[in-house]
C-alpha cells in the first residue's frame, strides 16, 4: 500500500510511504512526475538506488516495516528525504565523494557501488547520524517539470 499527501503547492513539501518492498516503479513515477524529462533517467537510477538500500538493507524487506519519502520538486531545485525503520549503519563521513566500488575477490560482489552512484548523480548526500535517514539534493539545469509549466 502506497500512503501519499499529493498534491499541494510544488514549493511544498510532500510525503510518500511504503511498505518494504523492490517493486519501486510506481513510487518512482510517484516521485519523479514534476522532473523535466531529460533529467528522469538519471534521477530514478540514484532515487531507485536510495529506496532499495532502504528497503532491503535497512528494513530487511520487511513488509511490517515502512519507507518514508519526503520530497519537495521546484523549478530548479529537487530534495528528496528517505527514511527506514532499520537498524541503520555508520554513513562515510572520511569523504564527500566515495572511491569507485571495489570488487572483493573472494565473494565476487561490489561494495561501495550504491553509495557511488548516489554521488554521481546528485549535487548533495548526506545521511542522519543514526544511518536511517538520507537526504538527497539535486539542482536542475533545464528548468521547469513537465507539470509545472504554469509556474514560469
């Protein structure tokens, strides 16, 4: 189930929640649909990024659990605040911009790969003290979403 408080004014802030789960689409939709359309690609991966970080490594895709997203989407300006109900875990706070992923050997996986596309794609990353909430910030260039046209 999807909770939503859509839609006021752009300027404002707005809130989705989620139960955990990596069926992401229509929540991205949800949060992507004020994005102009040549930015959207490049903000669902990192947004699809964060929500799977939270619901499978912070809420253990735990259906009891929920995801918490508070955004807000203006003509030039995006935040999005993701929250789980997690344990959370120690946010890098060594550099601003993580080393490329690193493949261990042994377990053949990639550690790091999440946390350096979230760099890549936005202008801002910054999570809470507890590892449960992350806020993330980009500036865009192109101008107005879509559906805000009437705002110029």
């Amino acid at each position: 189930m999807i909770a939503s408080s859509l839609p006021p004014d752009a300027h404002q802030w707005q809130q989705v929640s989620f139960a955990s789960t990596l069926y992401l689409c229509p929540i991205l939709d949800c949060l992507l649909a004020d994005v102009p359309p040549e930015d959207e690609a490049e903000l669902r991966l990192g947004l699809q990024e964060a929500l799977v970080n939270a619901a499978k490594h912070g809420n253990k895709l735990d259906p009891y659990k929920t995801i918490f997203v508070h955004f807000s989407i203006s003509h030039s300006k995006c935040w999005w605040i993701i929250s789980d109900q997690g344990a959370g875990f120690t946010p890098p706070h060594h550099c601003q911009t993580p080393p490329p992923p690193q493949v261990i050997p042994d377990v053949g996986c990639e550690c790091g790969r999440g946390l350096y596309i979230l760099h890549q794609i936005f202008d801002q990353v910054y999570w809470n003290q507890d590892g449960t909430e992350l806020r993330l910030f980009k500036a865009i260039k192109s101008g107005v979403g879509k559906h805000l046209a009437w705002q110029n």
